[in-house]
C-alpha cells in the first residue's frame, strides 16, 4: 500500500475552505492508502510565532473537525508534529543540503510575505518552511502527496531536496508525487479567499441560523444593485458556492433567473444554503459527541503519536547510518 502524508496548520476552527479544499479529497483516500494526517503545529509557529497560546487548543479543535467530517483513526494516523521530535532533526539535516536559492524562488513564500502583511516574517524558520514540510513527507516515505494545482511547486521543491540527498547519501527516500486533486474555488463571504483571519468564513460548526445569516449577506454580482437589474452569475462569489452543492437543475434555474432578473439574490441564495445546512448538519452532530467526550480526541492524537513516532524512529536510524552519524 503506498503512502500519504498531507497535514494543517493548527491556526483555529475549520470552515468550508478547509472541508472542500482538504477533507472531502483526505476522507476517500483513506480507503486505498496508508495515510498520515499531521496537525502541523511547528508550521503554524512560522508565522504566528507571537502568539502560541492558543496552539494546544486549536490543534484538538482541528482534530474534533477532522474526525467529524469522517477522518478515521483506526484506518489513518492522526498525529501532531510537535510531540514527533525527529521531525526536527530530519529539517536540520534537511536544510544542511537545501541551497537557499531554491527557499528564495519559491512562489508561495513571496505570496505569503505579501498576504500576511503586518506580521514579521523576515525569519529563518518561515523561509525554511518548506524544509520542514519536506521532512513531515519524508518521515513517513510518502509516495503520494495531495494538493490542488497551486500547492504543486511545494511538491516539487521536496522532490528536489530528495534527489539531492539520495544523490549524497544512497537511495533513502522515495521522491513523493503530486496526487493533484480537483480543488473548488470557496469564497469567502466577501468575495475574496475564505479565510479566518479576513473574517469570512462560515464555520463547520456554525449552526443553521448562523449559516444562513452569514450566506444570506454574501457578496453578489454587484451589477444586482437593484431587484429589477440582471446579472451574471459567473461575476458573483455566492455562485460559486452554487457550483458546488447545487443539482445542474438548480444551477440552470438561478443562472437563467440571474440574468433575466427572474428571482432576487436572497430568494437565489436559499437554493444553496439548504444544500450547506445539510451538507454540515451530520458534521455537527459528530463534533457534538466528540465534545462531550474530549478525552476521546486526545487517545486519538496519543496513539497516532505513537504510531507515527515508531515509523519516524526507524526512518532516522536509517537516516543516521547513511549520513554517517
Ligand atoms: S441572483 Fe444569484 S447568481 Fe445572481 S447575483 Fe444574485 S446571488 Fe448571485
């Protein structure tokens, strides 16, 4: 069987982002693959390095999300990076071999020092984010990683740091493949990314009121300024969450009463948000179980620890013996 190893930055309550972006995509691959799911909690110290206060927290809330949406531990290892300490040593021997031009041309890390505008990220530990993410795949010999078509080049920058290893010091690793998975555009509820911290997600533990309230206010075509004016649905951001959860049925029936002005937005809108509230309502139902039991989400995270220390004690001894140490 090969192996996947994908992870997320603890960095707070899970939205619909998370769960078409990620989820849907982790919960099949469970079934055909050995599959390691890390809380990459170091990662979120890269750039929320200020303020880890609330990490221990997130990391079990994320959790929660991830086995509420179907994440099963008796079939996947659920595991948080931090309490797996030779993921740091595999980083620093990583980065021993990783020329820095190669940290520096990195689209994402451009990308993100201008969307994160306001936080200091000028460190050695954000520009070597990649590294350590190369050392999380690695670890566990991941043939196989999951990514939309933007992630691809994070893929690939791991895949060069394994060839020059290998090159060094014998076959030890296999070079990971992208496993590009068909990742819907989510936006937020003003149009832009959805995302926590530009405060327009809908939440997976949102509840039903919450749900619609938030979606009944998102952004449209603003060319809808008024009842009588038509629109294009393809220029509006609550149409792409229509993409998502309608039938083709209802898709014809808003984009034909878009353009002609047929419906209003809100009466449009409600053909989607029943699909989201029912689409999150088994989702709550789990979480809630898993609230009332929050020692339960700890074994888990304890016993993938375990089984995820054990494989990344052998990928090091192996490691050791071919570097020398
Ligand atoms: S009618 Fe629907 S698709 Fe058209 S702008 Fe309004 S919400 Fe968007």
């Amino acid at each position: 069987m090969q192996t996947i190893v994908s992870g997320m930055r603890p960095t707070g309550r899970l939205h619909l982002g998370h769960l078409h972006g990620a989820l849907r995509n982790w919960v099949p691959l469970q079934k055909d693959y050995r599959c390691y799911f890390l809380v990459a909690d170091w990662h979120a110290l890269t750039s929320d390095y200020a303020s880890p206060q609330s990490l221990q927290q997130s990391s079990v809330d994320m959790v929660t999300d991830w086995l509420s949406v179907g994440l099963d531990p008796q079939r996947s290892v659920i595991a948080r990076q931090s309490q797996i300490k030779q993921h740091a040593e595999l980083h620093l021997l990583l980065s021993m071999i990783t020329p820095l031009p190669w940290l520096e041309r990195n689209p994402t890390y451009k990308e993100q020092i201008r969307e994160l505008e306001g936080k200091d990220l000028s460190t050695y530990g954000f520009l070597g984010y990649p590294v350590l993410q190369a050392a999380d795949i690695v670890m566990y010999k991941g043939n196989k990683v999951p990514v939309g078509v933007d992630q691809a080049p994070h893929v690939e920058l791991t895949r060069e740091i394994v060839r020059r290893f290998n090159q060094f010091y014998g076959p030890i690793f296999p070079e990971p493949e992208v496993l590009l998975t068909q990742i819907p555009k989510v936006p937020g509820l003003d149009g832009r990314k959805m995302s926590k911290s530009y405060g327009n997600a809908v939440f997976l533990s949102d509840s039903p009121k919450e749900v619609e309230q938030k979606l009944s206010r998102m952004m449209t075509d603003p060319a809808r300024a008024r009842r009588q004016d038509p629109g294009e649905p393809e220029k509006c951001p609550a149409f792409q969450l229509h993409k998502i959860y309608c039938t083709p049925e209802e898709i014809d029936y808003v984009s034909k009463g878009c353009r002609t002005a047929g419906i209003g937005c809100l009466e449009c809108k409600k053909v989607m948000i029943k699909h989201v509230i029912r689409e999150l309502a088994p989702i709550e139902e789990k979480r809630q179980a898993y609230e009332k039991r929050p020692a339960d989400v700890e074994d888990v995270l304890a016993a993938g620890n375990r089984v995820a220390q054990e494989k990344a004690s052998e990928t090091m001894e192996e490691v050791r013996v071919a570097v020398g140490l």
